[in-house]
C-alpha cells in the first residue's frame, strides 16, 4: 500500500513536474511489482519524509522511458544540477543498502553543508570547505559562479575529491 509518503507518478508529465519541482533530492521508485526493495522503498519513502521526496513508478511506459524496472532513481535538485555530474543516480542492490544510498547520494561532489546537513559530509574525505554566502533566490548568478569553479576544479580529481560551500 502506498500512503502519502510516496507519490504515485502515472504520466511522464508528472515525473518532469516532481523531478524539478524541489530543492531537496527526490527519489524515484520504479517496480513493475512487489519486491523487497520496493518493500524496504515504501518504509524509507515513510522514515524519510521530511527529509527527501518520493514517488512510485509502476506505468510499464514510463519504466521503459526510466530504464528501470526494481531500482531506485536519484533526482538531484534542478538548482544543483551540472556538467560535471550525473543528475540522476540509480540503486538496484540489495534492500538492507537502500538506507546507505539515500544518504550518501545527498553528497554532491559540491554540496551546500548547513548546520542540519554536516553530519552527512562527515564520511567524505579528502574534504575542502570554503565559505561564502549562498543565495540561490536572490544572487544565483554569483552562487552558481562560485559552485561551477569548484565543480571544475573537483572533476579534475580521480577519484573525486568532495569540495563544499556553505
């Protein structure tokens, strides 16, 4: 049973308006049936509410279009979306490791850390942080500057190193 922790996306047209309609990362769950993972989906979907955005997918269609039919996709928010890493990532493995990805694909390889945030950026070394004062709304020319710098400079490192900003 789906409750409203997880939204059922039936048309292509919803998923574009859910996969850019948030500033926090939303996944995707795409099952054409029952299966521990998408039993272990639906409980994270409910833990995690708060935190992320969730939505199903069963439209044998819209699967196809996704290339998934028992994984999870990773929507990174629209803002936060660049040339130097994927927008979308994909979990297949196995249910008990569903938590782990839902954490740590929030660590973008620059990410915005907060107060509320750090502890998800605690795993991730080597780690540089600078400071500046992020502002999406109100000077997103200048933040978006700043971020694609640092994007250039961390996608020169492999593996890649993980810069922040906050």
């Amino acid at each position: 049973m789906v409750g409203d922790h997880a939204k059922v996306i039936p048309t292509q047209e919803e998923l574009d308006k859910f996969t850019v309609s948030d500033p926090q990362y939303m996944f995707v769950g795409a099952f054409t049936e029952d299966s521990p993972l998408k039993t272990e989906f639906l409980k994270q979907a409910e833990d995690l509410r708060e935190f992320n955005r969730f939505a199903l997918v069963s439209d044998p269609a819209l699967l196809e279009k996704l290339g998934q039919t028992n994984g999870v996709i990773a929507f990174q928010p629209e803002f936060l979306r660049n040339k130097w890493e994927p927008a979308t990532k994909v979990f297949t493995g196995e249910p008990f490791d569903l938590y782990g990805f839902t954490q740590s694909v929030k660590v973008d390889l620059v990410g915005i850390i907060t107060r509320n945030n750090a502890k998800d950026y605690e795993i991730a070394r080597p780690l540089l942080i600078t400071t500046f004062d992020i502002d999406f709304e109100v000077n997103r020319k200048h933040t978006n500057y700043v971020r694609n710098r640092l994007l250039k400079l961390a996608a020169e490192y492999s593996p890649p190193r993980l810069l922040l900003h906050g």
